[in-house]
C-alpha cells in the first residue's frame, strides 16, 4: 500500500517520496489513519520501525487546514532526538508552507527566542527545560496547540521530567 493510500494530503506523499519512501511500514499503516481521524493514540515499536513518521505525517496533515500559528508541540527528551524530529518534519513538510522548528538546551537561548518570536512555526519540537525556559520568558505561547506529542514519554518520566510535563500539561489548552 502506497502512502496516498493512508490519505495523506499530495504535498505530504511528495514530500515522504522525495525523502526516499514509498511504501508505509505497519506502524506507518495503522497509526496514520487512527490519528488522521482525529483519535488519541498510544504506541509502541522497535527503533527504526518509522514511529516519527507515523504520528508526523498526520499532524503535518492537520496543520494544513488551519491557520498559521503554534498548533502542534512534540516533547522528547533529548536535543539529539529532538532535532531528528525537526529533520524528518521539515523533509516531510518540504512542499508546503509549514513551518516547523526546534528548541532545546544546551545552545544560546537568543536564536531560538528570535525564531519563535519572528516568523514563528505551526509545529514545535522541544524538550521541556527549554520549553519552559522560553515561555517563562514569553518567546512562546502554547495556548493555541491542538496536539501534543510525548515522545519516548517513559524515558522522560525516568530522566526525572515529570514535574515539567505537569507544568506543560498546564499550559497547554484543556481541548487537545
């Protein structure tokens, strides 16, 4: 099966063929429906089994039928990840006029302040200190997300994130 058959929008399906894939892996094939419809999902597979792909894509999709703005936020516990994350979206997301962006420790804090403040982006990849970090210093507000993303949430609960996922969680609108 294709991904044009998952109902992905064309710009998306371009975007996953120009990045090298053609046909969905089954994560891919039973996530992406489930979330395109609008259905919260909790999943598991082995590393390199195409899980960004599976719950990217249908956010990517979901973003273009709205306006711009901060819509979507993934959380990941590591800067490694998370800008893995950023790279896949941004290949994916290549035929549109999405934005998305990156934030997290262990860099300046000023570029990705003038990043959210300027052009700003419809979907936000973070870790949580450097989330908080910048909304503590109002260069990001989440009060427009529709979805989050937790990604590899048991490892962020073991690395100790839990009380800023709360903080997070509060944040964020109560309908997501």
């Amino acid at each position: 099966m294709p991904f044009a058959a998952l109902g992905l929008p064309a710009p998306l399906v371009k975007g996953v063929r120009a990045a090298g894939y053609t046909n969905p892996t089954p994560i891919q094939a039973k996530a992406i429906p489930m979330v395109l419809s609008g259905r919260d999902l909790i999943a598991a597979a082995q590393t390199g089994t195409g899980k960004t792909a599976a719950f990217i894509l249908p956010i990517l999709a979901r973003l273009l039928e709205g306006g711009e703005r901060l819509r979507a936020l993934v959380l990941t516990p590591t800067r490694e990840l998370a800008a893995q994350i950023e790279t896949n979206a941004r290949d994916y997301a290549r035929f549109t006029d999405l934005q998305v962006g990156v934030v997290y420790g262990g860099v300046p804090i000023g570029p990705q302040e003038r990043m959210l403040r300027g052009h700003g982006v419809d979907l936000l990849v973070a870790t949580p200190g450097r989330l908080l970090d910048l909304q503590g210093r109002q260069s990001v507000s989440l009060d427009e997300v529709e979805v989050l993303v937790l990604d590899e949430a048991d490892r962020m609960v073991d690395m100790g994130f839990a009380p800023d996922l709360r903080r997070i969680l509060k944040l964020l609108p109560d309908k997501r």
